[in-house]
C-alpha cells in the first residue's frame, strides 16, 4: 500500500508535464478590420501551426479601425491590421507604435464609373463615391487627376455614401464613378460598370499593413520574432499553394469559391516577397498622411515604420532553406 502512495506524486508530475507549453504559450492578439484577401496569411498561420511552433497562441478579433488602435495603446492588444489608421494617429498623435509589415506593394483600390464615361477627363463635373472624403485612397485619386488636366478640389464631387455602399450608388445611378474595393470590383462589373482605373498601377503606395505596439516590441522582442516568423512562412505559403489559399479564404471570408479562385488570381502578384515595402513607397505611403492631416511636414519614415522583424524573419527562413 505504501509503494502505491509513493508512486502518485510522480504520476501526477509527469501528467502535468505536457501542459507547461501550453500553460506558458505568449498569447498574442491581433485585430483586423476585415476579412480581406491579404489578411488571409494570419489565419493560414494559425490553422497550419506556424504560430503553435513558435510558443504563441494567436487570438483573431475584429475591430473598426479607431477601436482597435486605442486597444493596441491600451495594451487589450498586442497588433492591429489598420495600418494606414495607424499611420495616421502615428502621424497626429505621435502614439508609440509601428507599422512593422505591408502584405502588398499596390493599392486594391479601383475607380469603377457609368458605361458613358470613357476617360478620367470625362468625370469633370461629376459626382464620385468615395469610401470617405478624408480617406488615403480618396487622396491618391486626387494626387493623380492633375496628371489629366483635372482639379480634384474643384472639378469633382467626392461623396461618402457609406460603409461599403460606393459600388451600390454607382450601380443605382446616385453617382458617376466610385473609389471601390476588390468585392465591390466585381459586383460593379458583373453588372455592366467600366473599369476606369487600377490605383495600384497607378501610385507607389503600400496596402494591407499592420502595425504594432512599440511597447510589445520592446517588452517582448522574442515573441515579435515568433509572430513574425510564423507570418512569413504564411506569406510564403500562399505563393505556392493556390487550392489551399482558396480554400482557407473560402472558409474565412464565407465568400463562394468562385470568387475567391477570382480574387487569388487577380492579387496574388501584388503580394511582397518579404512583408516590407522599400523607403520609396514608404515616403509615399507618410506624404499621403500628411495631405490627410493637412500637415506642414511629412513624418520621416524612421519614426513611423519598423520592418526589422521582418527582414530578420526573412533571413532566418532563408537561411534554414524553410519552404511551405
């Protein structure tokens, strides 16, 4: 009877042993805004154990962008995929905080418009759905009108007609042209809207960006590493894998099939290779805040984005020969 008793404590410890690593995993939240293409690689990241074999147990929220910045600095947070938000609270708040990856190097904006309109010239006079008048994308398409003799303070009307809404106006005949997402897109040309314009063609501009806490990078720099790691091998992932990208974003989004499989093949090229954009694209990115803020001065890209993380996660990969 005495040995039996003996035995039970060293029973109990070795049960109690597998779970110290999940006992101790970092938790790490990121909240994103949508369930846009690009976000795709944290999900991948999660379900395919990139992030369970770095120590981190990766929690996905959803949060307007506003919201989830004052989370990030209220510490609820440790990351948030608003990135240009970021940008801009980075740029009038001064908050400390980073952008620290770009999913893509061009803009997944588009301006869609009436059958009539056949050229950008043609919008002199016309009213424009935007996704607000104050937005980055709004900005961008103003930057580039003078490149067509146009004035975009005074020879069109931008219009804010809701979350979600641009292509839905432009459809019902409430506007002449539309600033429109990916979705939006297809929904305008399916139902016999033009394509006018492609902005990532067009502009030198980063999309798909996350920013993270200054504090949480500083605090704990391994578990930045990890997360950024697990979010590379993600990002590579999904380059080569296209049936089961489709099929994660199928199930993430709830979209049909058919229109992810559309999605992956119009965007897949404007993925980075490494989740950083050069110092070109990031001044751009900062000149465009500023004529959001209406700022004297741009901020230096220095003050406003970190990819460190991800250039050394690139490395690491690279130099392990890691492929999906």
């Amino acid at each position: 009877m005495l040995g039996k008793l003996m035995l039970r404590p060293v029973i109990v410890l070795v049960l109690t042993i597998p779970n110290a690593a999940i006992i101790w995993a970092a938790d790490v939240t990121i909240a994103l805004p949508t369930k846009s293409f690009q976000q795709i690689i944290f999900p991948l990241a999660q379900e395919r154990g990139y992030m369970k074999e770095e120590g981190i147990d990766l929690k996905i929220t959803f949060m307007e962008p506003t919201p989830s910045i004052q989370a990030m600095m209220a510490d609820s947070i440790q990351l948030t995929g608003s990135g240009g938000s970021a940008l801009v609270a980075i740029a009038r708040g001064n908050i400390p905080a980073k952008v620290v990856l770009a999913v893509n190097d061009r803009v997944h904006q588009w301006i869609l418009t009436r059958p009539n309109i056949t050229s950008v010239k043609d919008l002199k006079g016309k009213q424009i759905a935007t996704t607000g008048v104050a937005s980055v994308a709004t900005f961008m398409f103003k930057n580039l009108l003078p490149k067509y003799g146009l004035d975009g303070s005074k020879d069109v009307v931008f219009t804010d007609p809701g979350v979600g809404n641009q292509a839905v106006a432009l459809m019902s005949g409430a506007v002449d042209a539309a600033i429109v997402s990916v979705e939006q897109r297809y929904a305008g040309l399916d139902n016999g809207m033009k394509e006018l314009m492609y902005l990532g063609n067009e502009v030198k501009n980063s999309w798909g960006t996350t920013a993270a806490s200054e504090k949480f990078m500083k605090e704990q720099p391994k578990v930045m590493a990890g997360f950024m790691r697990a979010t590379l091998k993600a990002l590579r992932l999904i380059k080569r894998d296209r049936e089961g990208t489709i099929a994660a974003f199928t199930k993430f989004s709830g979209l049909p099939q058919a229109t992810v499989t559309r999605l992956y093949d119009d965007l897949i090229s404007t993925f980075t290779a490494n989740a950083t954009v050069d110092e070109e694209t990031q001044k751009s990115d900062l000149a465009v805040i500023r004529q959001v803020l209406d700022a004297k001065e741009a901020l230096a890209p220095a003050r406003a984005f970190d990819f460190s993380f991800a250039l050394d996660a690139d490395r690491q990969l690279t130099k392990a020969g890691w492929k999906p």
